[in-house]
C-alpha cells in the first residue's frame, strides 16, 4: 500500500452530500480530496440529446447504476431465512459514479413534517404508548424543525426548486401544502406546468375536500442562476428523468448546481474509479486517520486525512462502518448495537385508472410534474382508532411513458396475443395513475449487517438486508389507498384497480430508492450512531451524511431532508468543529 | 458497418464494463472541469443479416415465436416482421447475453424464496440454450416429432399458452422459466428504439401514440388532452431522412 500526502479532508462519494460538504469546506479554507468510485460523469460529455432517451439503455439495463458484479447486497425478509444476493437490481436501483442518485432521480424535493422529526414523542403524546406498533424501535431524530429550515432553504435554493409555498413563517399560503411546516420564503421559481393528469387530479381532490398543491420539483419550470452562479435551463417536459441524466440541465444535480463550481476549486480535487476500502483508525480506535482504496488498476492506496466524511450511498455508508469497526454494529438477537440498525424503505401504492374518452400524452412529462395532497401524511390527519403509525402524500404525477415499462392494461387482458396488442393500444394513452408514498416505520427485526457467505469483487463480505414490510405499514398503505380510489373516480376513470403495498417485501419489481437508516443520529450514543450533526459518537472525526442517518422513514422522497442535513452537519463543522477539531460536538 | 466513432465506443463501453475487474480502465485525479470522459455515444444500430448467436434451428424457433406474441393483425406488423427475433439475437450476443454486470458468484441455492429473485448460474446465452433444446425435445416429443416453426399458429398459441401456465414443466425442462425470458425480451425488442433491431420502422411506437426521442414537448404542455400528430422520432432519426438508396 502507497501512502499519500496529508489532506485535511478525506469525503467518500462525490454526490449531493459529498459535493455539499466539499464545497462548503473548500470555502472555509480545507484541502478536500473526494474519493468516487464510479465514473466522471457530465452533462454535455454523457447525458447528450442524442443518446439520453434511450430507454433500454438506461431504464431497463440500468447503465447508470453501480453494477451488481462490483457491489450489491444480499436479501431476505426475516432473521431466520438465509440472505441471497441480489443478482440483478430490481425493487431498487442505487447510483454510480459523479453525481450519484442525484443523476437519476426523479427530482421530488420535500421537506419533512415538523411532527415527523419528534415523531415518537409526538405521538405519545398525542395518542398515548398504545399507538406504536410491536417490536418498533422508532426514534426521535434529535433535531427539530426550526433547526433545519434554514438549511432546507439553502438546500431548495441551490437547486432552484418549483413550487408553491403553504406556510410562509406561520401564514398559509393560498394554493400551496397548508400542513408544511413553516419556511422563511416561498420557492425559487414557480410550479411547472402541468398535465391533464393534474388538472383533473386537483379538481377531484378539491371536490372531495381535499388540499392539492404542486409537487415541488427540481426540475426547472424557468432558467435559474443559484447563489453560486450556476445556471439551469427550463425544462422540456421530455419524459426521460429517473434512471436518465438530464441531458437539457434542466434537473438539479450535484452537475448542474454545484460542481462546475466546486471543481474549479483550487482546494478540490477529485478521484474517480477509485472504491474506498475501510476507515483507518489510530491504534486507540479513538480517531479516524484517513481511508484507505483500491484504484482502477487495483493498487491499494492510503489517503491520510484529518477528517473523514463518509458521503456513498445509504447502504455503503453503513458497509464502510461495519468494514472499519466505527460504532458497535446492530445485534437483532439482543437489541443492542446502533451500526445497521433502523433499516427502512418506502410503502407506495397506486390506483391506476382506465378512460374512455381522455387522452393523457403522459410521455409528455418531468420527473417530479405532479399534484399532490398531504391530508393522510404523517400525523396530518387524526390517527385515534386507525391502528397504525405515519401517513402517505397522494399524488397525481405525470413523468413518462416510456413504452417497454408504461403500457398498463386492464386486469383479465392477456399478455400477449392479438387481444394484449389491442388492449394495448387502446388504453396506453388513455390511462393514468394516481399514486401515493408512504413512510415505512424502524423494527426490531428490519436491519443490515455483514452476510456470511457472499462477498464482493474485492473478497469483502456484502451488506445483508432483513427487511418486511409489516402489519402497521400495510394497514396505512390500505387506509390511503382507500382515500385515492374516489378521487380516480371523480377523474372520471371507468375502471379502476386499486394496488395496496402488501407483503412480503420483493427485492424483483421496481418499488424506489429510497433505502434509509443504518446509521441512525439521535441524542443517545446507546441508541444512534451518530449524533445531530452526523458526527460519530464514537470517532468525532468521522462524519456520517445521507439518509443512512434516518431513524425511519416519512412518507416523502428523502433527497430534501439528505441536502438539508448535508448543510447542517457542514456548518456544524465550519462554526463549531474546526475550533476543536477532534472533539464530539455533542456530549455523550 | 463499422466507423471509427463506433469502435470508439465500444471499446469505452467494454472498458465501463469491465471497470475493476481488469487494469484497463484509468483512475483519473480530476481538477477543473474536463470536457470529456466518458464520451457517450449511441449504440451500434443492429441491422438484419446473419444470425450472431441463435443456430439457425434457433432463430427460425425464435421468429415463429415472437410472431404469435405479436401477430401481424390488422392493428399492424407483427414480431417478426419487427424484427424481435433480430433484437433478440443481437442482445445475447452482447453484454446482456453475458450477464455482464449481473452478481454471478455462487453458492446458488436450488430453492430460494420468489421474493429473493433472479437465482440462477446461467447467463441469458446460456439460458436460451438450454430452453430452447428443451422445448425443441419437447415440441419433438408432442406435435409428432415436427420443430416449432412447422407448428400452425393454433398448435403455436396451444404451445405457448401451456409454457406460459407452466403446463409443460418437468424435471428436464423449465417450459415457463424459458416463455417469460422470451415474452420479456420480445416486449422490450418490440418497444425499445429501433436501433437495437427491433421495433422496426417504430411500427410499436406507431401502434401506441409513443412519439419516441423528441425531447421537447413543451408545445404539447399548452394544449393538454389533445391528439399528438407529430410523427415518432428514433435514435436514428426517421426512415425517410435517410439518404436515398441508402441502407436501412
């Protein structure tokens, strides 16, 4: 093993949280070196016009994806089964490369409810112990939501986010989500236009009582220049976002917003294709003193650094933890353990509806174009009697239709045969779908440790998942979906069929990529891995970003809460941190 | 038909491929913003001719396939004429049918639970070899020891209807594993661009209303709910862009 030159930083992962941290450290003067496994990736090199909208290419052979052979997980839905890896990406689909999921989201950018940080202590409050479901581990964050708005802020105007604000410091906003917490201004830049899909969504959900507003989008309803300078053009409406790179830079990205600032950077650098191996701690275990990674060639090099920021993907963070023996890892048979603990997903549904006489064009869309009511989110809405724990938004989204993977057919139709083609094209562009994302709750038995008999190119053993999704979670899929079938009937659907999430969990079919938790923050080292500000407790040079630091999950798309805890943790550093370098900015 | 940008980007798209497992690809220190890396380029166009992987015993099994899958019919061309066969073809002989990228160590154990997915040691070449035997033996063994293609459509439909609802399971022979690999691959040949082979002429795209790569739809934002007329775009443009007399 080669050893390199001192940097003061070390971040692993170049994407949102990775370029975040970097900048805002370059700025305050530190020598950032940031690791990246995958490839470079760029707008104008790599998402061009003329090969983008390729939909096998990237949507169904998944090229902008880390590929299994290099990395993958193995998967089971209970402790007593035996894990087997995933072979082939299915039910999610985590990033590669410069830009990382930031590349190919779909660009819904939320800020969580204030009650979903305190979530615990909300409910028992509100609805006493007896709410929460068996064998829970849910958790308050250990930050509260005046403490975070002003980084969503920050988060929403690096990107330029469109939308319409519901609560402007305490007033409600006409239009705009009336259970928001409050923010200290409204959006960037205006909704995006919108659909056929949204229009007839917003009437029925206003009909039936409801609170429709736009769905905020990081994807451009105008050109927009962020506080950094970097400019993104107004969206086409082209209908190749998630799994695709934005060939128009009209997606915010970690390209798109802030790398073309942060690479010019004379205190940046950037390694690409090369996979960081493990942490390197001091001889006490006390201290973090860089990492070590294997570059393309396959030489093994020391990166010493001052301060590590573990920046990868959810899962990898968790990985890197465990391989370096930062934190005590996660043991289901005792409770006991905080590495891998509190590994949660998303609970989605649909209800998908068939007209006669509408014509949706629905290729004709953005990642994040939609309407969206948050009356059954969160504690939104009066649990008392319901039996179940957290909330989903309902949405009417229009974001593709690409043909090999959006050609929904009514049930009963064959699959294949002169009846299948007719179907088909009678009702692909007659259809449309109303959709809803539900929080997935923390348990004693859904968590990620090291698997005992697979282990990746590099001999080192893979993540194992044990996941299900569990009574509670099915039991709020069931309620709101129940809520989104009149409203595809006032859309004047003639059929409707009505998908629930049910168990078991499958690792096959595409669900999101939104894995969270595994290195939970909290406000007690017995039960998180990290404290507020994303700081290991046990290793305070080591800081951990991501939604690996969920406790559980809301019933939104995380990137919002990842960019805005990214800042936090990155001022923490700046204002606090690097007074007293070495030292846990929280007291144990 | 080979240019030099193609080879280009093949040998980008192997080296992507196989990043890590040999010394071909380069780490890079990036400082600034480079113009280049990664170039992206289309994929070669897959055109008719010779088959690449399937036998010819194969790709005539494959065609009278596909063909009942998708009949020619009065809404339009069927699979074959829409060259699903071609576009099946071509992808096992690339990095699909190597299962490149796919997790392919071992142990691979013979019962795992439906939730846990794709199992199996064999890449799709190889799958379709071994499934494509295995019916051609059972076809032999139940229509009179005739081959798929001299199958009428009815003895086809009965075919891959039994295959389908796993009917024709036995210990030698995994009629469904091979009907879904098929059906799959079959539905993307058919709706994918046609630069891969298949979706000929877009007659999928026609078919649908789908207008294919034309990225900006603003226009079509302003007058929601209303009939798109402009005609589909591909990859590789629309047939008559093409130089007269030109291929293709």
């Amino acid at each position: 093993m080669r050893r390199l030159p001192r940097k003061d930083v070390v971040i692993v992962g170049l994407g949102w949280t990775g370029a975040i941290m970097g900048y805002e450290l370059c700025q305050a003067g530190l020598q950032v070196v940031a690791l990246e496994r995958g490839p470079w990736r760029d707008t104008a090199s790599d998402f061009n016009i003329g090969t983008a909208p390729d939909e096998l290419r990237y949507a169904i052979r998944n090229e902008l994806f880390v590929r299994p052979s290099q990395d993958t997980v193995t998967a089971r839905n209970t402790p007593d089964q035996t894990a087997l890896p995933i072979r082939r990406w299915g039910s999610f689909l985590p990033g590669n490369g410069v830009g990382g999921s930031g590349v190919h989201w779909n660009g819904h950018t939320w800020r969580f409810l204030p009650s979903d940080l305190n979530i615990r202590s909300h409910y028992k409050e509100r609805y006493g112990e007896g709410i929460f479901p068996e064998n829970h581990m849910i958790q308050d964050w250990g930050i509260g939501y005046d403490e975070l708005e002003p980084y969503y802020d920050k988060f929403e105007y690096l990107c330029g986010i469109a939308g319409q604000a519901g609560n402007i410091k305490g007033q409600i906003q006409p239009g705009g989500n009336p259970f928001e917490g409050w923010r200290q201004r409204g959006y960037p830049t205006p909704p995006l236009k919108m659909q056929l899909n949204q229009d007839l969504f917003t009437k029925a959900t206003t009909e039936l009582g409801m609170h429709p507003f736009p769905l905020p989008a990081a994807n451009m309803s105008q050109a927009y220049t962020n506080p950094l300078g970097v400019t993104q053009a107004p969206c086409t409406y082209c209908g190749f976002c998630e799994r695709f790179g934005c060939a128009n830079y009209s997606k915010s990205s970690p390209q798109t917003t802030i790398l073309p600032v942060l690479m010019r950077h004379p205190g940046f650098e950037a390694r690409t294709e090369c996979e960081v191996m493990r942490v390197l701690m001091s001889p006490d275990g006390k201290t973090a003193t860089g990492v070590t990674y294997i570059d393309a060639q396959g030489q093994e090099w020391e990166q010493p650094a001052d301060l590590v920021i573990l920046a990868a993907y959810q899962l990898w963070n968790v990985r890197l933890l465990l391989y370096s023996g930062i934190g005590k890892p996660y043991d289901v048979s005792t409770g006991e353990g905080v590495v891998g603990k509190n590994y949660a997903y998303q609970a989605n549904s649909s209800v998908n509806g068939f007209f006669d006489d509408k014509l949706f064009n629905s290729w004709a869309g953005a990642g994040a174009l939609g309407m969206t009511c948050d009356d059954y989110q969160g504690d939104a809405f009066d649990h008392t009697g319901l039996n179940f724990v957290g909330g989903a938004n309902i949405n009417g989204t229009t974001f593709h239709a690409r043909p090999i993977s959006a050609r929904p057919v009514p049930p009963g139709t064959p699959r294949w045969g002169s009846a299948w083609k007719k179907a088909t094209r009678d009702n692909y562009n007659t259809s449309t779908n109303v959709g809803s994302q539900g929080s997935v709750m923390s348990y004693r038995d859904c968590y990620l440790d090291l698997d005992p008999t697979y282990k990746d190119r590099l001999g080192r053993p893979l993540l194992r998942m044990t996941f299900d999704f569990k009574p509670n979670e099915e039991r709020m899929s069931a309620y709101v979906t129940e809520k989104m079938v009149p409203i595809m009937r006032a859309m004047g659907a003639k059929h409707i069929v009505a998908s629930p999430k049910k168990g078991p969990w499958s690792v096959v079919p595409y669900q999101t990529t939104h894995n969270t938790g595994g290195a939970i923050m909290g406000d007690n080292p017995r039960t998180s891995a990290v404290n507020k500000f994303q700081q290991t407790w046990d290793v305070p040079n080591v800081f951990v970003l991501g939604a690996s630091a969920f406790p559980q999950n809301a019933g939104y798309n995380p990137t919002g809460t990842v960019g805005a805890l990214a800042y936090y943790a990155a001022d923490a550093i700046k204002g606090q941190y690097l007074k007293n370098p070495g030292q846990p900015l929280v007291q144990a | 038909m080979t240019t030099p940008r193609g080879t280009r980007r093949r040998f980008l798209f192997a080296t992507t491929a196989l990043m890590g497992l040999v010394g071909t690809a380069t780490a890079r220190t990036i400082e600034g913003l480079p113009w280049t890396s990664n170039e992206v380029y289309p994929p070669p166009e897959a055109r008719p001719g010779p088959w690449l992987f399937l036998t010819a015993d194969e790709g005539a099994a494959i065609e009278a396939i596909v063909d009942r899958l998708i009949p020619a019919d009065e809404l339009g061309p069927g699979g074959k004429e829409a060259g699903c066969a071609v576009f099946i073809d071509r992808q096992l002989a690339g990095p699909y049918g190597r299962a490149d990228g796919v997790y392919m160590q071992g142990p691979f154990p013979p019962n795992p639970l439906p939730t846990q997915g794709f199992q199996s040691p064999l890449t799709p070449a190889q799958a379709y070899r071994k499934g494509l035997a295995g019916l051609a033996a059972h076809v032999a063994r139940n229509f009179g020891g005739r081959k798929v293609p001299q199958l009428s459509p009815e003895e086809l439909d009965r075919l891959l209807t039994a295959l389908e609802k796993r009917e024709a399971n036995s210990p030698e022979f995994n009629g469904g594993e091979i009907f879904d690999l098929i059906h799959n691959n079959t539905m993307e040949g058919f709706f994918a661009d046609p630069i891969y082979g298949g979706n000929r002429d877009m007659v999928a795209w026609k078919l649908i209303g789908f207008p294919g790569t034309r990225y900006d739809y603003r226009d079509v934002l302003a007058k929601t709910g209303t009939r798109y007329t402009m005609p589909p775009v591909s990859l590789l443009g629309r047939p008559e862009w093409r130089r007269v007399g030109a291929r293709g």
